[in-house]
C-alpha cells in the first residue's frame, strides 16, 4: 500500500487514515521509527499480550537481551 500523509508544523507526521486502519493504529498507540537506506520505516509497537502470542524468530539469551537493550538505550540517549 502507498499513500500520502503530510508533516505538521511541529514535525508531527500524520499518516493517512487507511494506513491507520490497515495498521490497527489508534490515538496514543507507540510505534517504532527506524531508517533504513533513506527511507522512514515506521512500526506498531505490539502490546504485550500480541507479542507473546507473534512467532518466534531468534534464540536469544536474557544475557544478549540486557547486553542489547542497554546499548539500544545508550544510541537513544545520545541523540
């Protein structure tokens, strides 16, 4: 699916309404922005319930996880 949204003055983006939908986004739901190869990738962020029921893709220890997670929040805190 493409379509177009628009950017507010803030740089709010605003997404239009069947992308919403075909998403499930509501007001005050997260989602995950991340760039790859120049281009604004933008994901639902599942609850915790969804999550737990999504296949699982990666054998990960609790280790790599924590080790993973602090680096994630140490790339956020420098921007």
């Amino acid at each position: 699916m493409i379509a177009k949204g628009i950017v507010g003055k803030k740089g709010e983006l605003f997404p239009p309404k069947e992308i919403r939908d075909k998403l499930g986004l509501k007001s005050g739901d997260e989602v995950v922005y991340r760039v790859e190869n120049s281009k604004l990738i933008i994901e639902p962020v599942p609850d915790i319930l969804t999550a737990i029921k999504m296949p699982k893709f990666a054998k990960t220890t609790v280790k790599e996880f924590h080790a993973e997670r602090q680096q994630l929040a140490k790339e956020v805190a420098e921007r």
